[in-house]
C-alpha cells in the first residue's frame, strides 16, 4: 500500500512520538525537542530560499488545527505570498490599530519615565516635562502617535521657531527622539516628521539667520579684583563656592557637586570624572593657593561634598551661588558670566595661547591642536594662567573697613590659638587702630554712617573680650605686653570668628 502524502501523523498517536522531525506531509512538521516539548512547523522554499515557519506549540494548536494553517500558507505561496511575511505585516497593523489609542502625550511620558535615570543634570531632566506641558501637548499631545506628521510637527515648531530659536530647536530634537522611540516600540511606522536633516531644514529658516545669540550677563573683568575683595568679607558656604567657581572659571552643576574624591591635596588639582562634565570628557583643573585655602576651610563640614547643603551627603542647591550675588545686590550678572569675565580678561590682559585659555574653560577644540596640547605640558600652563588670574582676582587694594574686619578676625584667631588668654594690651592696641580707622568718638555712634558703625561694633567686641581678660593671670613664662602675632590663615569655622561674621553682617544692614 502507497504510503500517504499528507495527513501521515495520527492524532491519538503524536504524544507518544519520540524526540525528532516527524512528517505530516505538505511540509508540515512536528517537532519533538529532547525535553519532549512538541511544536508546529511549515518549511517551503521562497526565492530560492529556505525557509522555516512556525506555527505554534502542539498543547495549543492541535493536528487539525496545524494543518488548517499549513494549508494558508501553502495557498499563500501559490499567490507568490511569502507567508511568514503577511504574517508579520498582519501584526504591524494590529499593532498601529492599538496605536490609534496611544497619544502623543502617552509616548512622551513613557520616554521621560524610560530615560530620566540616565538625566545627570537635574535641570536637563526637569526641562523635558516642562517644554512638553509648554509647547509641545498643547498642539499635539491628545494626537495618536501614529498621525502625527510634518504638518503636526510644524503646527508646534512654527510659532516660537523664530523667537525662541534655542529653545525650539531643542523641543524638536525631543519630539525627533519621543517618534523613534514610538517607531521601536511598534506605534508608528515610516519616516520621522521631526527629523531636521533632509526635512524640516527645508520647511524653517536656519538658527543662525534667525537667532539672536543672547549671552550670559557678565561682570566686566576690570571690575573683577573689587567684587571678589567684596565676595570675601561675605561668610557662608555658598560665597566660598562662589569664589571657588571664579577662581577655577568652572560651571556651577561642576562646583556644587565637587566631592573630596575628586580632589588631590598633594598635586593640587581637582579632576571632574567625564561623567559630570558637559562634553563627557575628564577635566584636571589645577588649584591655586587661594583655592586650596577654601578647599581647607570646607574640610570637615562633610563626608562627600566639599561644598555641602543643609543636609548631611548633599551639595548645595543650583541657585545657592545665584543667591549670593542677590545678597549683594548684582542682579545684573549671572554665576556662569564669571566664565566669560575670566576669558576676556584672558585675551585682553595675556598672551596665553587661545587653546589654553579654551582649554581652562573646558571647551572642547575639536582640531589637531587639541590634542598636541593634551599630550604637553597643558596642565602646567593652565596652572600658571589660574596663578595669574587669582592674583589678579586679589588685586583690589584692601578698604578701611575691610582692615578693620580683618583686624577683628585676626585677634579673634589669636584668642583661639592662645586658648581664650588674650594679653589685655594686646586687646588694647586692636581697640586703638579699630578707633583710628573709624576717626570717630564712640559716644556719638547714632550718627556714624553705616560702614564706621560696623567698625565700633567691632570695637565694642574687643572691648568686651578685654574686660573678660583682665581679670585673668598671665600663664607662668607668658609676657603680657608682648603683643598678639596676626595668624596669615583664619579658619571660618571657628566659632568666635563666626560669631563674629554673624555681628558684623547684621551691623552691615
């Protein structure tokens, strides 16, 4: 007897198959794994090729079932159809069917949830969600994914491409990103309508036709030497940072999340990890001696940051900085123009090379040049340069007022390291060149300007540090007319020094 072509396997039969290929005939084939896990398979030849296609495990599809579905796929090659790819073509329209309920607004927001933990500048990941609920959801965040198109893009670009030109540049580079996300995930098909090359940049003017470059606003560098003898006299953790960020020409998000890790005492240097910096590259930036004085004064307020927040392990806020210069009253200057002040005074005042002063500033090059410097003695240059332009920062010659604060604090110190037995004499001649500079009597104190009042104030204080003393005996070989020595380092964190800060800002006001 003739052995069947097709319907060869028999349905009581086929669970008892060992493991292997068996045959039904027409090119349906069950497969028996070593596991014994049974499946469905169609072979044919397409185009000269082999071909093998799935149709299901035998616990869902059963004999009749597979051969039901082999006889499609057979029809399907006799109309020239490759089956296994009508069957991907008939799940891409299910898929874009269930689509038409995924909005726009949906795609973003599931991108942002998706990408934010890779965000490692919180203002860059708070900026996505707002320019969306801004600009883009208005105009097309109700609409399926699937529609939108040039035209929808456009209706979202249009009304602030040429008023807002950084800021729409950047929404559409979202909207570009947001549309191929939606594309992998199988919610849209075809070309993305936000794509700029080859598309839109032939629909929108260019940026640089229509683009006013708004800079910074910068403290001009001759003025530079008076603020920072200003930002000095001011206390707190955010003014040392403040001084920091002009001292290394460094960025804020880089300054207030300076950890101790990345500083190296011996070599002073200060290595932000390529992780942190805007153009993903490692940055060595050399320490000056002042800056190392700030370094040494944060030592010991916190275990990670050297600048930290109100918060054990955390740095200060962004706007920390930006609040300092609002207490002293420069609202017309930004924390990041002091990057533009140190680059003009760079050019106008020295004739360091300009990949030097790029280099300080952390640009990247992007020439040959770059890396020449990179391979030389780039880092000792730059140091020389920071030398230069701290000296020029302390430049400002020291006010009356500024003298008699730093008289305060310098016998403040000198109480410390004397263990709180201050000579009186030594209280005395403070109190005496405290009085020459305020060239006032103390009995008239009401009508003394501001400035000298703060002075008299700190009279006051050594006058009352020297009634503590007098009453006090000398230490055994101790010379009590011998007057105090001025220390050349205060630390800010000694109390009496703070208190002493506190009194002298609130005479200040």
């Amino acid at each position: 007897m003739a052995r069947r072509s097709t319907n060869r396997l028999i349905a009581t039969q086929i669970n008892k198959l060992p493991a292997g290929m068996h045959a039904d005939g027409g090119n349906l084939w069950l497969q028996v794994s070593p596991a014994g896990t049974r499946s469905w398979s169609l072979r044919f030849t397409m185009h000269g090729k082999q071909r093998e296609m799935g149709l299901g495990p035998l616990t869902t599809i059963t004999l009749a079932e597979a051969r039901a579905k082999a006889l499609e796929a057979r029809k399907q090659l006799l109309d020239g159809i490759d089956p296994i790819e009508a069957r991907k073509a008939l799940r891409t329209r299910a898929a874009l069917a269930a689509a038409t309920a995924m909005t726009f607004r949906a795609c973003a927001e599931a991108y942002i949830e998706a990408h934010k933990a890779g965000w490692k500048n919180p203002v860059h990941a708070a900026q996505w969600p707002a320019t969306m609920q801004a600009y883009v959801y208005p105009a097309i965040g109700d609409t399926p994914v699937q529609a939108v198109d040039v035209d929808q893009v456009l209706k979202v670009l249009l009304p602030i491409w040429t008023t807002k030109t950084e800021t729409a540049s950047r929404v559409r580079g979202r909207v570009e990103r947001i549309l191929d996300w939606a594309k992998v995930r199988g919610f849209r098909t075809g070309e993305n309508p936000a794509r700029l090359r080859g598309n839109l940049d032939h629909l929108l003017p260019r940026k640089s036709k229509v683009q006013t470059v708004e800079h910074h606003p910068a403290l001009p560098y001759a003025e530079a030497p008076a603020f920072v003898a200003d930002l000095r006299r001011r206390a707190g953790t955010g003014a040392r940072a403040l001084e920091f960020t002009i001292l290394t020409a460094g960025r804020t998000g880089e300054v207030i999340g300076a950890t101790w890790a990345e500083i190296d005492a011996d070599a002073k240097t200060w290595t932000i990890p390529a992780s942190r910096m805007k153009a993903n590259l490692e940055h060595v930036v050399p320490l000056t001696d002042r800056a190392m004085e700030i370094i040494g004064q944060m030592e010991g307020l916190d275990e990670l940051y050297v600048f930290p927040g109100s918060k054990p392990k955390t740095g200060l806020s962004n706007m920390s900085l930006a609040a300092v210069l609002k207490r002293m009253e420069r609202d017309g200057i930004t924390v990041h123009g002091f990057r533009s002040t140190f680059r003009d005074w760079a050019s106008e005042e020295t004739a360091y090379p300009h990949e030097v002063c790029e280099m300080a500033l952390a640009h990247t090059i992007g020439n040959k040049a770059e890396k020449a410097y990179r391979r030389g003695d780039l880092l000792a240059k730059r140091r020389a340069m920071m030398a230069d332009w701290a000296t020029y920062c302390a430049s400002a010659p020291a006010s009356d007022d500024a003298a008699a604060e730093d008289a305060v604090l310098a016998l403040a110190a000198d109480m410390r390291d004397r263990g709180g037995r201050t000579p009186n004499r030594a209280v005395r001649d403070a109190i005496d060149a405290l009085t020459a500079v305020a060239d006032v009597d103390v009995g008239h104190g009401e009508a003394i300007p501001a400035a000298k009042r703060r002075v008299l104030g700190s009279r006051v204080e050594l006058e009352s540090a020297g009634e503590r003393h007098q009453t006090r005996k000398p230490a055994a070989g101790r010379d009590e007319t011998t007057p105090p020595s001025v220390p050349t380092h205060l630390d800010a964190r000694d109390p009496t020094v703070r208190r002493l800060r506190r009194e002298l800002d609130a005479q200040r006001g």
